[in-house]
C-alpha cells in the first residue's frame, strides 16, 4: 500500500493511491483525508451484498449509489456513481479519484457537515499548478471559504457550493458527476436525475510551497466534501522520521491530577496529550539529544491551544534563539516550514491561552537533518576564529566554500558572507554567535567582545 493522503470521498481530490506510484513523475497527487471523513454517502455492492450508505446528503433521506447497486436492485437505465469512484480527466479537470468502492463496504467516504464548522488536512508540501476540491449541498446552497496554507502565508478563497438539485457551472465551477438519480436508505430510488457533484477549481500559486488546505463552512445549508485532486509542479520535500519521538521533555508547569504529563508531547499516541496550569506564560522544551537541522516543525494542539506563542532554539540549551512567532493562533495543527533552524533543543513558550485553560498539546513533531557538531569531524573544516573575545574586528582564516553569519543572542543575523576579516567595532559588549557553513554541514560558534 503506497503511503498517500486521501482526502475524502466527495472532495478534495489529488489522485488515487492506485495511481500515485504509476504516476508520481507526471505531478499526480493523492491527498490523505481520513481524518476529516466522517460518513458514508454512497451504497456500494461489496462481496455480493449491498452495503448501504449511513450519512445522507440532508440528514437522513438521500444518498448516493455505484452503478453496481443500481443494477442489482434492477433499476431502469439508472445514472449512478461509477463502481470505482474513478472520474477520468477532460477539459475541466484532472484525473479525480473519491473515496468510495464496491471493494470496500466499511470505510468513511466523505465529510458531512451542517452548521458553521471548520476542518482541515495537510497536503504533501510541494508547489502545485492545479487543485481541485470537490463537494455539494443539500437544504440550498453552502458558502465556504477555502483556506490556501502556504509555508509563508495563508490565502482565502470563497466559494458557493450549490444545492446537488441545481446545475451550476461557471468560471471557478463545474459538475463532475452528472444528472445522478438518488436513493434512500432503503435503497429504493426516489428520484431520476438532476442531481449533482461539484468540482471547485482553487488556482494554487505555482510560486509558492502549498502545506494545507482548511475548509470553513457557513452556516447555511449541509455540505458533503468528498475530497481534493492536485497536479504538483516542484517535487514534494519528503521528510525525515520525527526527531522529537520519545525524546526528553520538560514544561514549565503540569495541570494536576489529570495524568496529562510533559512526555506525552513527544510519545507518538494522538489520545494523549500535555496540559498546564491556568496562567501565562508556560513553555514546553524538548532535547533532540544531538544537534539537528530542523525544517518542519508540527504542533498539534488540543481545545486549549495557543492564540499566541513562539518558537526559540538551542545548541546548548542557554542561549536562546527566535524561530518563529505567532501572534493569531486558530489551533488545530500548526505545521511551520523552512525553519532551517541549527539546534539540539526546541521551546515553545505559549504567550496568550486561546481559553480560559491553561495550554495543551497533543504531539510536537520536529523533522529534518543531523548536523556535523565534532571539530575533529572531516566533514566540516572549522576556520581559525581569532582574537576571541574580540574588540574591533573578528578574523576568519576561512577554507574554500565557506559561508559565514554573525548573530547576536536573539539570532538577529548581523553579517553574512565569505570574508576573512568581520568588522565589529559598532558593536556592544556581550555574546555573539557564528554560524560556519559548509557543503559538509554547520558549526555554531560563541564568541564575545570585550
């Protein structure tokens, strides 16, 4: 079984698993949404029997049926849902593959949602040229807005979401499954006809590295997402194991006697989670054991999330680091990107409760590379730093393919190049940093002036 992300039957397509290994050269991508798949919308005809469907599109009336079903029950020409939930490519989309099968009569198929509601998922990182979400609605139309997160900023897009009665297409609009009959629970065929799956088309920015798609409902109306198709133009950035997996944590406070302790940040079980205590500011520190360099950092949080926090990082576990801040935090899970962050420890220091609880987080994943720290490694040539402490001037006796980058204690870069000599005499006292970086991998360096 290749490792995809599904999306959710009748939604956000980005390619069958089936298809993905066949086709990974030409772009095709398929998003996993089992998370956000709540029901079954469609009865299929699996290991002879029909299974019916359980969530319908306005409560508990109607749904949908494979072709397979249709003919079982021996309905008349029937216009039904194709037996593999397969839509092949033509002048509007791409190749879309929903989550539905007559091979499979247990699984969750799509996302039912009425009322104002929010749910998201991650996508493989990667710039995307085409990404298609897929959905209708019942008791009239729903509006949606769209939620493009990018890994150096966030873009909204909205969208009315007919009633499945209703053609409908436009510009950002089309049908994907066409004229279908329905049926109910029961499965006897209510109706012929007239009713329809709606692709939306999202328009990505090609430019930019696509992390997550988050979908926002409105009030009105009952929406059935069924999943998201995507054609990528860069290769996705596949990531290393989680680094922060059963490593060492320690937290600025513990909610008590709730059993909600600091390593079950780090233990890899989605059920359970750390807490603190009521009160701002808390942090929670992990040590990777060795010095990495982080790229992705994922924090999934609980109900009593963070509306503001920061991220800092160590070598050394004193001096401190900025990473990254957030002042608007929504919850649910926050994946940063591009961190490209030298250390070995990493806190979180939440600022502002989104509640009147205290902060609480179910998993802090960290991913990326091992970094070269031994002097003695051959794969790092370390230049000659002198004087240290310096005054005027830093010297750098620097081999060939050397970078250099001179921080201050909060990580705010003062020089960056390829020079042998660094002057520093605007400088105050104190401690300073310098990062060495060679093909080989990155060296921190403290040095002071006097």
């Amino acid at each position: 079984m290749p490792d995809f992300r599904k999306i959710g039957i009748l939604g956000l397509s980005v390619w069958a698993s089936m298809q993905l290994e066949a086709q990974t050269d030409q772009g095709l991508v398929q998003v996993d949404v089992t998370s956000v798949l709540n029901g079954r919308s469609v009865s299929t005809f699996t290991n002879g029997k029909i299974v019916s469907w359980s969530t319908g599109f306005d409560g508990k009336y109607s749904g949908e049926a494979t072709l397979a079903v249709a003919q079982a029950l021996g309905n008349t020409n029937p216009k039904a849902l194709p037996n593999d939930g397969f839509f092949p490519a033509n002048n509007r989309h791409p190749d879309v593959q929903l989550h539905f099968s007559n091979t499979d009569g247990v699984s969750n198929q799509s996302r039912y949602v009425t009322g104002a509601a929010s749910f998201g998922f991650d996508v493989p990182v990667a710039s995307y040229s085409i990404l298609h979400v897929f959905a209708l609605s019942a008791n009239g139309p729903s509006m949606i807005d769209v939620d493009l997160v990018y890994s150096n900023g966030t873009v909204r897009k909205s969208f009315e979401v007919p009633d499945w009665y209703n053609y409908v297409t436009d510009a950002d609009r089309y049908v994907l499954a066409d004229d279908l009959d329905k049926w109910d629970m029961s499965n006897a065929r209510t109706e012929q006809g007239h009713h329809y799956i709606f692709g939306f088309d999202l328009r990505p920015d090609a430019g930019r590295v696509l992390t997550r798609i988050v979908i926002n409902k409105q009030n009105a109306g009952a929406l059935t997402f069924w999943g998201a198709t995507g054609v990528r133009t860069g290769p996705v950035k596949k990531r290393s194991s989680n680094l922060a997996l059963n490593k060492p944590v320690s937290v600025s406070s513990t909610e008590a006697n709730l059993g909600n302790i600091a390593s079950n940040a780090t233990d890899g079980d989605a059920s359970t989670r750390w807490s603190s205590l009521y009160t701002d500011p808390q942090w929670i520190q992990i040590d990777l054991g060795k010095t990495y360099l982080i790229d992705t950092l994922v924090i999934r949080w609980e109900a009593a999330y963070a509306s503001a926090y920061k991220i800092e990082t160590s070598v050394d576990g004193t001096i401190w680091l900025p990473a990254r801040n957030v002042a608007s935090g929504d919850g649910g899970v926050d994946e940063m990107v591009d961190l490209n962050a030298t250390c070995r420890y990493i806190k979180l220091t939440g600022t502002q409760r989104a509640t009147t609880f205290g902060y609480s987080l179910y998993e802090l994943e960290a991913y990326g590379n091992e970094v070269v720290t031994n002097y003695n490694d051959v794969s790092i040539d370390l230049p000659m730093v002198y004087p240290n402490p310096f005054q005027d001037r830093i010297q750098l006796d620097l081999p060939a393919n050397t970078e250099v980058e001179l921080m201050d204690k909060n990580g705010r870069l003062l020089y960056k190049g390829a020079e042998a000599s660094i002057q520093t005499g605007a400088l105050s006292k104190g401690l300073y940093l310098l990062k060495i970086k060679q093909v080989g991998g990155t060296q921190m360096i403290k040095i002071s002036k006097n």
